[in-house]
C-alpha cells in the first residue's frame, strides 16, 4: 500500500444549531503540538461564510460537538469546498 501526505477530506459534519458556520469538514492534517485537525467551517451555501480552522476530533468517535454526520451533501457545497482546498 502506497502512503500519501496528501491532503484528504476525512470526516464531515452539518450542525441544525443557529451557528453561521453549519457545516465542518475535516481533513487528515492534524497540528502535533495540540492534536487539533485542520477544519473548513462554512455556512449552508459554502460562499458567506468560510474559513479555515482547527479543532478536535476524534477518528471513529462521536465528535457530536461537531454536528451529525449528514446523509447528502449538495454540489454546490462540494464544488466550494473543493475550491478551497484548491487555494
């Protein structure tokens, strides 16, 4: 099996709280002094709201401060969030 740094989309969350930042999705860079994940925190369109974070997460757990795990994800949505990977 061939190992990549590469940076990957893992996990993704859409919270229902009246937060503007709704969705978080999480990528595989992890900081090794706090052990908090790169996140990209937007709002449901993916254009008024969109920054770059960190925060914890825990891989295979609840991670319920997160939200919940959506069942779709629109392609508007996806097509920002690859944008911003981009740049």
């Amino acid at each position: 099996m061939e190992h990549t740094d590469a940076f990957q989309l893992i996990d993704c969350f859409h919270s229902n709280e009246p937060v503007i930042d709704t969705w978080t999705f999480v990528f595989n860079e992890v900081n090794p002094l706090t052990g908090y994940y790169t996140m990209l925190a937007t709002d449901n369109t993916g254009w008024g709201f969109s920054q770059f974070s960190e925060g914890l997460y825990r891989p295979g757990g609840d991670n319920a401060h997160l939200g919940e795990r959506p069942r779709y994800i629109g392609e508007r949505l996806v097509n920002h969030v690859l944008r911003r990977v981009g740049e």
